[in-house]
C-alpha cells in the first residue's frame, strides 16, 4: 500500500562547508526522494534551540545548538513513500562510526556531533519541522 510522506532533510554546516551539497542531494534523487522544497540558510542559535528543543535536558544540547548555527546549512522537505523511515535508513546511525555502509552518514560523517545530515524521526515531528523552516 501507499503511504507517502514529506520528511525535513538538513545538510548540516561541516557537509555544506566541504561542499557535499550536490553529492548528498544526488544520494536523495538516486534513491527516489523528490526534492519538494530547498533553501539554504544560516539560523541563529536561538532558532536552533528552538528547533532542537526535544533535546534541551541532553547535556550534548548546548553544543549541538551552538554547531546547527555555526554556518549555513540547507533544508529540504523530501517525499517518498515511507519518507521518514527511509530517510533515517539512507542516512545511517547517528554516530557515524556505527553507521551501515553506504549510508549518507558513514560515508561523510566526521563525528557523532558533526553528522552531515538531520531526518526528521516521526510523522509528528516531520510536520514540526517543515512548519518550522518552511511555514510563510
Ligand atoms: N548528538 C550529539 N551527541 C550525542 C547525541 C547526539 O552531538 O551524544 C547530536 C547529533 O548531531 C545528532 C543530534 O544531536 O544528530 C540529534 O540527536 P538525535 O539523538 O536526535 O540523533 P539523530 O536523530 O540526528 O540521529
Ligand atoms: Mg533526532
């Protein structure tokens, strides 16, 4: 049966500064994800803590909201059947040394904290976060 989703893609900041844009797009389109909407920005810490609020009590929550504004980044609504499963397979575990190979984030990932990409988790969350950086 059917089921298509649209899912929040982020290239994060040390993907985009190595410029694998193009390249992790392309793992996107290869793997039948239509690319709906794409923008590229640079957040303000206050944006990213708000994004990542789920994670506040996390004691990596500073940091991590310090890394996604630390450059610009590029965001994505993706659409695929199963969409959000499919992104989290295609990008790997959220530690790169821990992810299967051929994943997004085994081949690009330099470290737990900077791991090239964000997925949104769940069907909840994937409209929070289009919302998010896409609601005009
Ligand atoms: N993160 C980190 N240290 C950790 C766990 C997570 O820096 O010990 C960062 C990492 O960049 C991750 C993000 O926090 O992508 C969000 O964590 P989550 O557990 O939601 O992982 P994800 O859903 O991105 O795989
Ligand atoms: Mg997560």
């Amino acid at each position: 049966m059917s089921n298509i989703q649209q899912t929040l893609s982020i290239i994060k900041p040390d993907a985009v500064e190595r410029n694998l844009s193009e390249e992790i797009k392309k793992a996107f389109k290869i793997n039948n994800f239509n690319i709906l909407k794409e923008k590229k920005v640079k957040i303000s810490k206050s944006e990213a803590e708000k994004f990542y609020q789920v994670h506040q009590s996390k004691p990596f929550y500073n940091d991590l909201c310090e890394y996604l504004s630390s450059g610009p980044i590029v965001v994505m609504v993706l659409e695929k059947n199963d969409a959000i499963l499919e992104n989290r397979k295609l990008m790997g575990a959220t530690d790169p040394i821990k992810a299967e190979e051929g994943t997004i984030r085994k081949k690009y990932g330099i470290s737990i904290d900077k791991n090239s990409v964000h997925g949104s988790d769940s069907l909840d969350n994937a409209k929070i976060e289009i919302d998010f950086f896409f609601k005009d």
